[in-house]
C-alpha cells in the first residue's frame, strides 16, 4: 500500500519546456517589387545612360583652361579619363543583373558578389567627382543632400501610396505616375505653361542623371549589406578567391589616381583663353528667314543676323547681370560648355527652325520677367556693345 505521505517527484508540465521557434530564426527574405525595381533603375538603367551620355564627351567639360578644380578633373566623367573604370562598371552592372535574377533561389556566388562590392567605391568615386565638377559655392552643398535625400523622399512616397491603394484599391503605378504628371503641371505653371511637358519629361530625367552616381552607391551599397546578412549558409573563400579580391580592390584604388592624371592631361591640351564660339541662339536665327523672324544687321562693321529670341535673351542676359550675379555666373559656366556643341549640330536651316521653337518657353519666361522687372526698353544696349548675336569672345548667346 502506499504511503500517502511519501514525496512524489514534480513533474515539468509540458508547456514549461523551452521550444527554439522558428520565426526567432534568421530568414531569408526576397528583395520586393519596388526595391527590384529601384535596383534595376539605379544601379542598371541610370549607369549606363549615363555613360552612353558621356561618349561624346563629358557635359561639364570646359572649353579652356579655366583654372577650377571641378574643370581639371571633368574628364573623368568622359572616355577621355574615365575609361580606365569601364571595366569595373561593367562587372558591377553584369554582378547586379545577376543577384536579381539567382538571389531569390540560391546565395549568389563569390564572383557576382565581388562585382557588387565593388560596385561601392566606383560609384561613390563617380559621385564625389561630379559634385566636383558641378559645385561652385558652398550653397550649392543642398546638392549632396538633394541627392541622397531624394531616394528617402521618394520611399516614404511610395509607402504613402501604399497606404493608398489599400484604401482605394487603385494601382501604385497610378498614383506614382500621378505625382509626377500633377508636379510637372505645377512647376510648368509657375515658369511658364508652354515649359509643362518639357518639365514633365525631361524633370526627371535630369535629375535622375544628375542624382546617377550617388543613388547608384545607394543602392550597391545596400546590395552589399543585404549580402553580409544573407542567413543562407556561405562557404569560405579558397585562397585563389581571396587573392582576387586582393586584386580587384587593388585595381580600383589605383583607377582613380590614373584617371585624374588622365583628367590633368587632357585639361593641360586645351586653350588658355576663352575661344570665340556661335552658340545655340545664334544658331537659331540661322533657320528660314520668314519664319524665325531673322533680319540682317552691321555689328561692330559685321553683318550679323540677328531676330527678336536672340535680343530678348540678351537683355534678359543683362538682367541677370545686374540682379544675380552670382547665378548669372553659374548659368553662364554651365551654358559655355554645353552651347558650342549643341550649336554645332545645328548644320542646317530646319534645324535651326527646331532650336528656334525649343527655345521659345524660355523666351517667353525672359519677356515676362523682364516686364516684371521693368526693364524690357532699358536694359536693351546700345548698338556699339548690343552684339545680341553670336560670335564673341564674352556673353555669347
């Protein structure tokens, strides 16, 4: 019989024994269709428009040497200098493309991951050189944050618009394209409605160049934290995989020494004073007489054609001389590199007929601030200086 006063050992209920859950585990989560997407845009598409851009030479490439630091090293933006880092733009683009398309089904091999890594310091280096190149003055800084805030900007957009479709069951995309076409509108209408499809499309496409460099850093770079983190068990490295890597951070190091002696060189060939150049607006009134309005006129003894766009920009010109300096200064910097070319493909009248009509919202911008400003008959100049026109050696048109 049992004594009732005998000890019974406790029992452990069975809810009291620990149990590893699975979701405390580290899971392997696939990239979604927005981050996809961005990745694609930023670290593909955005890279290599820009370098097809830049084949025909660097768009802040100076004409003379000008003695700023941004000139002397522009040509790395351009095949001149900067092809010592196709390879590597190359293999990081070729890397990239890859993970997207093997990262959701097996961790990515040790070659495409290197192609990613490195794929961080080539694309911080494009960025520091173009805000180099494109800097003038320390309130130009709000550059750098316009184009690593942009990406942050647009992410909480896109959970906004999220937020919407839950409500309204109305595609992202819609509500995305939305935005832009609605914001276009806006900034058109404040400079001028005949600019509004131009902002539309070619806003973005801007800024999307201009913000290139350092979103594509944004996006390796976050590429290359997701591969660190990946849960999926890695392998180690053989000592030829090592030394590899070695060498290609070996190679990108010393790219950007090269490419700036290349820069240099390239800097120290041109001229060391300003050349006389006909540029865009000039070229414009070259198209068919009747139609852009050009007349002939003796400048200085020259005969010279010159219509009312080209005046009007010119006295506009002579505003901004005496009202803003400082942006007269930085329009004109940028206007002096990228005129001469663009004048250049203006071979023909029709073509000028072209540059005429695309120039007409910013003639229309120019008559209404002049008007605002009171300025339309007064700050036209005397014949002696007008050289409203083309060829000269100073405030070229």
């Amino acid at each position: 019989m049992m004594n009732p006063y005998q000890p019974v050992a406790s029992v452990e209920p069975e809810t009291a024994v620990p149990e590893t859950s699975p979701a405390s585990e580290s899971v392997f989560r696939p990239l979604s269709w927005w981050a996809r997407s961005a990745f694609i845009f930023a670290g593909i598409i955005i890279p290599i428009g820009c370098h097809l851009l830049s084949l025909s030479g660097a768009p802040t490439a100076p004409l003379w040497q000008t003695g700023e630091l941004g000139d002397k090293l522009s040509f790395i933006l351009s095949p001149q200098a900067g092809f010592i880092f196709y390879p590597l733009m190359i293999y990081a683009i070729v890397s990239l493309t890859l993970y997207l398309t093997f990262d959701s089904k097996k961790r990515v091999g040790f070659w495409v991951q290197l192609g990613i890594y490195g794929g961080v310091p080539v694309a911080l280096w494009y960025s520091i050189v173009l805000d180099i190149t494109t800097i003038d003055s320390p309130d130009e800084i709000l550059l750098i944050v316009g184009q690593f805030g942009s990406p942050l900007a647009i992410y909480a957009l896109l959970r906004f618009f999220e937020w919407l479709h839950r409500k309204t069951v109305i595609p992202i995309g819609w509500y995305f394209v939305g935005a832009i076409v609605v914001g276009g509108i806006l900034v058109g209408c404040m400079f001028d409605p005949g600019s509004t499809f131009g902002i539309i499309a070619g806003g973005p496409m801007i800024a999307s160049l201009v913000c290139g460099p350092a979103w594509a850093f944004l996006v390796y770079a976050y590429a290359s934290l997701r591969l660190l983190r990946d849960p999926r068990s890695p392998r180690p490295l053989d000592p030829l995989e090592k030394l590899s890597g070695i060498a290609y951070f070996a190679y990108v190091l010393a790219a950007c020494p090269i490419s700036v002696l290349f820069s240099l060189n390239k800097y120290s060939s041109l001229p060391t004073q300003p050349v006389s150049q006909c540029y865009v607006v000039t070229a414009a009134a070259r198209g068919h007489r009747r139609f852009v309005g050009a007349k002939i006129e003796r400048i200085d003894g020259i005969e010279r054609r010159v219509n009312n766009q080209l005046s009007r920009l010119w006295a506009f010109e002579q505003l901004l001389i005496q009202t803003c300096p400082q942006g007269h200064h930085r329009l004109r910097k940028v206007y002096d590199r990228i005129g001469p070319k663009l004048a250049a493909r203006v071979s023909n009248p029709w073509l000028a007929d072209m540059a005429y009509l695309s120039l007409k919202p910013v003639e229309g911008l120019a008559m209404v601030l002049l008007w605002c400003s009171h300025v339309s008959t007064s700050h036209r100049a005397p014949s002696h200086r007008a050289q409203p026109t083309g060829c000269r050696d100073e405030n070229q048109a």
